[in-house]
C-alpha cells in the first residue's frame, strides 16, 4: 500500500512539475488575417466575383417585374388559352431566379474558399513555424473567444506578423 502511494506521489510531483514547463502563446487569427495584404485582394476579387451574379439576377428581376405587370395589364383582354401560356413564362422565369440565385451563392461561397484557402495556410504554416521556433507547446487563437486570460509576453502576433514581413 505505501508503495502505491508512494508511485501516485512522485506520478502527481512529476505531472505538477512538468505542466510548469509547458510554454503556451496565443494569437489573435482574425487581427493576423485583416493585416495580410493578400486579404484585402482576396476579397476585391470576391466581391467583382459576386457582383457579376448580382447584375444577372438583377436582369432577370426586371424581366420578372415587366411580365408580372404586362401580365396584369392585359389579363381582362386576354384569352384563357393565352392567360395560361403567360402565366407558365412568369412562373418559369421566377423558377430560374431562383435557382440561378441558388447556385451563384454555392458559386460565391466555393469562389470565397478557392481564394481563401491559400491565405489561411499561409498564416497556419507561419503560426507553427514561430510555434516551433520558439518552443511553445500549446497556442490558443483567442478570436474564437474561448481563452479568458492572457499575457501580454505570450502574445505570438508580433513574431507571426514578422514572419510574414507584416509591419
């Protein structure tokens, strides 16, 4: 029995003992993010990008919009037979409104990855390098809001920023 004790004793000294050493850092990776100039390039490509199927839809609302009020206009002179004919083109034209709406969102949003994804690696590859560089074995990104307390000393923004020749 005292020598359970005994190894639990020297188990909890040596955790207490080694968790001291840890060096933690943490990193601000929205700040880091709105500093990297590709950042801004990335999102003046996204936005010509979606305006682009902005100006599409906009077209496509306006032709909506004139049939609607032609529609409305001549109903009382119109014949069933021509009623239903215009009724589907409205009703055809609104289906691909929508589904044009729908797939230049899921453009927009892969566009977004596509232009992104190199930026993000980027700033990753930078983070564990400094990470690496500097001996931290824990970094936390305090833009997701889950660290409460932090230092000053472990801030590793500076480092990364450097490491990405960002003043």
């Amino acid at each position: 029995m005292k020598k359970i004790i005994l190894v639990a004793c020297s188990f909890a000294l040596f955790s207490s003992v080694k968790a001291q050493s840890l060096k933690i850092g943490h990193i601000n990776s929205q700040e880091l993010l709105s500093l990297m100039p590709e950042i801004k390039k990335a999102e003046a490509d996204l936005k010509v990008y979606a305006k682009s199927f902005e100006d599409q839809l906009e077209t496509m609302s306006k032709e909506y919009q004139k049939k609607m009020g032609d529609y409305q206009a001549q109903e009382k002179t119109m014949t069933d037979a021509v009623k239903e004919v215009k009724q589907k083109e409205i009703t055809d034209l609104g289906a691909r409104i929508e589904s044009t709406q729908k797939s230049a969102e899921e453009k927009v949003v892969t566009k977004k990855q596509e232009l992104f994804k190199p930026i993000l690696d980027k700033a990753e590859k930078a983070i564990k390098e400094v990470a690496k560089e500097k001996a931290f074995d824990y970094v936390f990104d305090v833009s997701t809001g889950s660290v409460l307390v932090t230092r000053d000393a472990d801030n590793m923004l500076p480092l990364v920023k450097a490491k990405l020749g960002i003043k």
